[in-house]
C-alpha cells in the first residue's frame, strides 16, 4: 500500500512540474523516453518494516530526471544540470511533506556525464531513503 503510495505521490509532482512521468526498471528508459523533460522512478526497494501490524517501512528510492542535452553547450547543460537538481530537490521535498512519509534520508543527488539512452539527454539521479508508516 505505501509502494502505490509512493508512486503515486511521485506522478503527482511530477506531472505537476511539467515532467512526463514513468515508473519501470531502467533498461526501458530508451524505449519510453520519448518527451524532455521526465522524470523516472525506479521501483521502490523495500529496504525494512518494523512493526506488525502497525509501524514503519523503509524504501529505497531512485529517480532519474532527464532533459533534452543533445544539442547544448557545455555552459546551457549546467544551467540544465542545475534546475534538474533544484527539481528534485523540490520533489523530495515534497514528498516529506505528504502524511504517511515520517523521513526522507540520505538523499544524494549525482549528475550524470554519460547519457541513459541514445537521445543525448542531461540527466541527473537521486537515491534517498523514504521511511514511511502504515
């Protein structure tokens, strides 16, 4: 339930942000990746659970925030980078807000200088720890 929660809550600001939203494993981002900017979630890894029938789970989160690089200059793909990462700071930021989310943890954010599909994209990827509660 948190899962479809999270996944949820990751559209929702995405799209809202002006990104074109998926959710997959990594391997299908040169198949789906089609619209600049986007935003890829890779599914949550269920990290730990404490409590029964009531308590925590912890999730390790991936997302992947794409832009159209191909045909930028070294000077616009920072610029680029860097409102990518202003984004996603916002995302998390967000996230930590909704109600079952107690914590976002350990969030780092890392530019990639190689592409994830053939397009050429600028892309930048955070990983964090979301513990949530049910």
């Amino acid at each position: 339930m948190n899962r479809t929660k999270l996944l949820h809550s990751f559209e929702q600001s995405a799209t809202a942000n002006g990104y074109a939203f998926h959710s997959t494993d990594e391997r299908y981002i040169p198949q789906l990746v089609h619209t600049y900017p986007a935003l890829w979630l890779t599914p949550p890894l269920f990290q730990s659970m404490v409590g029964r029938t009531h308590g925590t789970i912890t999730y390790t989160v991936t997302t992947h925030a794409l832009d159209a690089g191909a045909k930028l200059s070294p000077t616009e793909r920072n610029t680029r980078q860097a409102t990518l990462e202003q984004d996603l700071l916002g995302l998390f930021a967000s996230l930590s807000k909704e109600d079952y989310v107690i914590a976002v943890e350990n969030l780092k954010i890392k530019h990639s200088s190689q592409t994830l599909s053939a397009a050429g994209e600028v892309a930048a990827t955070a990983t964090a720890e979301v513990i949530t509660f049910f």
